[in-house]
C-alpha cells in the first residue's frame, strides 16, 4: 500500500499528543487494512528516544506475561536513559483479558512516575472497544483510522474521483483494482470473509451466524435505502425478529462495514424505534457485493446516484463520529432529506444529487419550516456557490474537504 505514504492528518495528531504533557494511553482502532499498523510503525521511526514495538499476531504469543514482559522492558529503558519511552503494543486484542492488565501497569506508571507513552492497535474493533469500555475508562484517547480519503487515494494512487466512488478506500486493495475479478474476490475474501468470520462471529455470541451473513449482505446490496426491519425480516431466509437483527446491525457498525442511521423527527424517544437508513462505510464492499463492473456502475445513472449518496452518507457519519455529532434523515409522506446532522444546537439538512438539479428540493421548505435548521445544504456536481439560494457544494470538493459542510460550525477544525 505504499508504506512511505503518511496519513498526514492521523499522524499528525498522534504525533502531537505523544509529545504533549498529558501521558494518556492512544488507541488506535478502525477498519481492518487501513494501514494501522503502518502508521504506528511510521511514528515509532520518527520517534528519536528509546522506543520498543510488540506484536502479539505470533503463535507462540498468547498469554498475559508477554503484555507484562514488553511494559517491564520499555520501564528499564526508561530508568536506564532517563527519557520517554514509545511502547507500541500491536494486535493487543488477541491476548485475553488484556485491558485488565493494562489497567494495573498503567496505574502503577502514573503511581512511580514512569515515562511510557504507549500505543496500542488492534485488528477487531469489537474485541478493542470491549476491553476499552471494561477497564480502561479515563485513561485513553480514541484516534479512528478510517477507510482512506479521496485526496488520501489521490495522492497516493492517482485515483480519479470516479474510480474513488466505485473502488472505495482500502489502500491494499487498489494496487490491483485494474484486475476488477481479482479486485473483487480480494474485498470479499480478505476483508468482508475475514471482519465476518474473525471479528464478528468468533468474537461475539451470534446466535444465528446464518442470519448475521444475510443482513450483512441484504444491508450492503441496498446502499444509502431506508429498510425497514420487517422488510428485511421478509427477505431473510433464516427466522428472526427485529430485535435480532437490528443487533446484528449495531455489530457490523462496530466492526466498521455498515451503519444504519435513524430517522430524524426531533424527538428522542421517536428517533429510537425509526426505520433505519442503511450507510455501507465504503463503496469498495459494495462495488465487490453486487458485481456490476466499474464501467457498468458508471452507465447506471440510479445505481451511481446510490453510490454518490451511499459515499456521502458515509463520509458525514465518520465527521461526526470524530466531531461528536449525529447523522439522521428525514422523511414524511412523499418528502425526504437524504441526510440531517447535529452537532450540539446546530442542524444541517443535506440533500445528495448526482445529476444538475435547476432548483433546490422542494422537501427542503417542508423541513425549514418544522425545524428550523441552522443551514441546508446542497452536493451536487454544480460549480456555482448556490442553487436557488440554497448553499451548494461540489461533490468532490465534498470529498476532499468533508468539514465544509459545516461552515462556520467547521471554523475551528
């Protein structure tokens, strides 16, 4: 995947908080191949002091002692040279109960005033954020690594904005995306097959492992479309109820493949028990999933206008994931908005078009008057700054720099 490029923006940050005055504990999760491991390995060659890296992904790896022997190594350096010392402790999930351990050592730091500043990784987000919730609450920072940019691709594997929307974000997979048979058995095979199989359903208490595949596929064959779940329950082979499978949907979430979003009325309690908004996290799962070729995804003006929203979708939930926001829909009757975002107070309505829309979606006036939202919002392929006095951002200019969206809520990024 290129392993001198830098994710400038994830770098950075981790960077600046190895180096700042509070020693908290940086954590790492995200979607499997993203170039985690990568990142971390890149810091830890900048990092000019004493430093060790561990990976608990050996065989003969498997127990406490090896978290605790790795900790006790990077403590004699630190007494020995009388500096900071790097301890990155990667795969950490794969040993049991290991956030408990790591509690203990890191408390007994902060007591003997050890100088570790430590990073851990891990390949099972569910595994990872499990630990972290047990043991772990008020020691750590959370930096999401999620699927690659637009600008990132670009600039690392001259994709055009096209070939972004089509072939996702996952930077090991597109040194062969000329080969789209060999593009698509490798997202299903070492992706999709492996989150699924290692991450999901070994890890967690999946009572019909046949009915997790089904809603998995049933979700990201319908991109950026309003299922309800008793019409996915209908479609489903395998017996069920709502319940379980907006479970399973909340574990694919966390295993950082599909989202689903609620339905925005400005109430809370009505929110919870909405029809979810089916969010794929990147277009690479679903380009691989249907099988339509590239070429054929682009002739598709419905089926492009699903990957333009789907990808949209999935760029404002990672925004405001990092920002602490919530990403909603709307719809009542015949009217929709394809996306609401609420960052504290403020409230943007977001309407996705892949064509050259002459005036701007009627919905929008139903939804102002309800609600008044702070701003609304156009992305289109359009040049011009508004249509009909709706503020308009171009597509990939979207992509590039998804904070534009927020305007001057965005200011202080």
């Amino acid at each position: 995947m290129g392993k001198r490029y830098i994710r400038k923006d994830l770098f950075s940050k981790l960077w600046k908080v190895l180096k700042g005055p509070i020693n908290l504990i940086q954590v790492v999760v995200g979607p499997r191949q993203v170039g985690k491991t990568t990142l971390a390995l890149q810091i830890f060659d900048k990092w000019s002091g004493p430093k060790i890296y561990g990976t608990a992904d050996q065989p003969a790896i498997s127990s406490l002692e090896w978290i605790a022997s790795q900790w006790e190594k990077a403590r004699i350096l630190q007494k020995e040279q009388k500096q900071d010392i790097l301890l990155i402790l990667d795969e950490i999930q794969k040993i049991p109960k290991w956030s408990e351990l790591v509690k203990k050592l890191y408390d007994e730091d902060r007591r003997r005033k050890y100088k570790i500043r430590v990073i851990l990784l891990g390949s099972s987000a569910l595994l990872v954020q499990k630990g972290l919730s047990e043991s772990l609450a008020g020691r750590f920072e959370l930096h999401r690594h999620n699927q690659w940019s637009l600008k990132e691709c670009q600039e690392c594997f001259g994709l055009s904005f096209e070939e972004y929307v089509y072939f996702g974000g996952y930077p090991g997979a597109l040194t062969i995306r000329e080969d789209e048979i060999r593009w698509a058995k490798y997202i299903r095979d070492s992706l999709i097959e492996t989150v699924l199989a290692k991450d999901v359903l070994l890890m967690t208490p999946v009572t019909k492992p046949a009915l997790l595949r089904q809603t998995f596929g049933l979700s990201v064959t319908h991109p950026a479309q309003i299922l309800s779940y008793q019409k996915m329950l209908g479609t489903l082979q395998d017996a069920g109820n709502t319940t379980t499978i907006a479970s399973y949907l909340k574990l694919l979430s966390n295993a950082f493949l599909v989202v689903p979003i609620e339905r925005w009325s400005g109430s809370k309690i009505r929110q919870r028990g909405s029809i979810p908004k089916i969010i794929v996290l990147d277009n690479a799962l679903v380009s691989a999933m249907l099988g339509n070729s590239f070429q054929e995804t682009l002739n598709n003006r419905v089926l492009w206008g699903r990957f333009i929203e789907n990808l949209v979708g999935a760029r404002l939930y990672m925004l405001m994931s990092d920002l602490g926001g919530e990403v909603f829909y709307w719809q009542e009757r015949q009217n929709e908005i394809d996306y609401v975002i609420r960052r504290g107070t403020n409230i943007i309505a977001i309407e996705v078009k892949s064509g050259i829309p002459d005036k701007k979606p009627s919905a929008f006036t139903i939804f102002d008057r309800k609600y008044r939202p702070t701003g609304k919002v156009v992305i289109s392929p359009m040049e011009t700054d508004e249509i009909d006095s709706i503020k308009n951002i171009k597509i990939e200019d979207f992509f590039k720099q998804p904070e534009k969206i927020l305007g001057k809520m965005g200011s202080n990024l």
